[in-house]
C-alpha cells in the first residue's frame, strides 16, 4: 500500500535522523569540559572536509540545548535538534533543502510521539502521525487536497493499519469508511449523499478484490439489492424490492453483460 511504502521512508528517514543526533550527542562529549564550560557555541567540522556542518548550542551549565547540522555538504543548516535535559525534544527538517522547515518530530521521554510534515506547494502541514509507547504509528491524518482540512485519517492497532476514514465530499464529515485485517482491505462502508445513511458497503477477498457488496438504491434506509463477485467482476445480481427478506429479480452476468434474468412475478417465492 502506498501508506505502507509512505511510512517506510519516514522511519528510514528518522532512524536516519536519530543515529545522526546519538553521533552528535556523543561527540559534544569529547570536548573538554572546559570548552564547554566558556563557549555556548561550539562549530564543527565532523567529516573534516573544511566545511562547518554542525554547530551545537549549550546553556551555562555546559548542556547540549540545540544541534543545527548541515546533512548534505552545502554549507546550510538543514536540521536543528532541540534537547531538554537528557532528551530530544524536536527535530526541525528541511527535507528538501529549499531553506524552509518541512518536517517536525515530537519526542516524550525520548520516543518520538508525533511526526508532522508540511506541504511544498502551500507551506500548511499536510500530513500528522502519531506514535505508541512503542513508537508504532497509532493515527495518520492527511490533507489529501490541500484545502487545509485533513480529509482522510488511518487508524492502527499494534502498528498495523486496521481502519481509515474518508471525507471525499468536503463537507468536512467522513463519508467512507475502510476496514483492514493484516494490513488487507475487507470492508469498504459509503455515505454517498452525506445523509448518515449508507448507500452501499462492499466485501472484499484475500486478493483485494470485491466478493459482494450491498446497495441501497432507493435510499431509504434499507439494502435491497446484492451483487456477487467472482475474481472482482460482477457475476449475479438479486433484488428484493418490497424488502420481504426474499429477492423477487435475479440478473446473471458474464462480461460486464447481463445475460440472463429470472423474477418472482406473483410473489410466491418462484423465480421463472
């Protein structure tokens, strides 16, 4: 899934990030307590090609406070690491290099807690993830248009996607609802006119592709037809008009084509 794929490269990317801080922390520690004691600025040449790339910031007690480092060589501070005591706080990066801040770490306790990352094109966050006590992802929001509103949100369970929700209107309600099991799709639930009533929900199989689904045509409340599968490709259809429980109008299809159609013309539970 493309939100697996997404999530992959921000934990490679704050992995990344966070060996580069235990690096830096741990050579702060090499200087001697004396320097550290009168200067409250340190520069540093960390790879010893003549060009500045860290500078770390201490308050009077000789404590790492900020870390700016310049990842990629260019002579610009691309990342600032903000400390508390012993712990990170923040993380600050300009993933793209165009000298603005992009991305945001949270930490609590040392854990990244929240991880928040802003649009290139309008500058406004588009996408927040929580994290667990373990640092799994707990809830993704996304801004999937831009507008400003998050529109579509994730919702994991043990770091394992188990639910999402969409607003595809933007009327600023969710309107479709998606059910996961080991990170595959099983049910997808839609409002279509926004009503709080669903007009159709959807069963998928273990290749993700539908196997039935249920529609309320007339919206009214109720699901009168069901329309069956077979590899993804509508195969029977059966409607109960008058809602008694039994299907008065059964369509068979091959192709996309209706082949064949039996109904119950009387209401004797006979299909001819």
């Amino acid at each position: 899934m493309d939100l697996s794929q997404n999530q992959e490269g921000i934990t490679a990317a704050y992995l990344k990030g966070i060996m580069c801080a235990v690096i830096c922390a741990l050579a702060m520690l090499l200087w001697p307590v004396s320097v550290l004691a009168e200067a409250k600025v340190v520069e540093q040449d960390s790879d010893e090609d003549g060009k500045i790339d860290q500078i770390a910031h201490f308050d009077e007690g000789g404590n790492l406070i900020k870390l700016e480092i310049d990842s990629n060589a260019d002579e610009v501070m691309d990342r600032w690491q903000h400390y508390e005591g012993d712990h990170i706080q923040k993380i600050e990066t300009d993933t793209n290099h165009d000298s603005k801040i992009d991305t945001w770490d949270y930490f609590e306790a040392g854990k990244r807690a929240r991880h928040e990352r802003a649009s290139t094109q309008t500058g406004r966050v588009e996408q927040i993830i929580f994290f667990d006590a373990q640092e799994r992802p707990l809830k993704v929001q996304k801004d999937t248009t831009q507008d400003g509103k998050f529109d579509t949100v994730y919702d994991f369970k043990e770091g394992r996607l188990c639910l999402s929700s969409k607003d595809t209107d933007g009327d600023g309600g969710a309107n479709v609802w998606q059910s996961f099991q080991d990170d595959r799709l099983v049910e997808t639930r839609t409002d279509d006119d926004g009503d709080g009533k669903l007009e159709r929900v959807t069963f998928f199989d273990a290749e993700g592709l539908p196997k039935e689904s249920r529609h309320d045509l007339d919206r009214d409340g109720t699901m009168e037809v069901v329309r069956l599968y077979r590899q993804g490709e509508l195969s029977e259809q059966k409607k109960d008009a008058d809602q008694d429980g039994r299907f008065e109008v059964v369509t068979r299809f091959e192709a996309g084509e209706a082949v064949e159609q039996k109904k119950d013309g009387n209401g004797d539970g006979r299909l001819t």
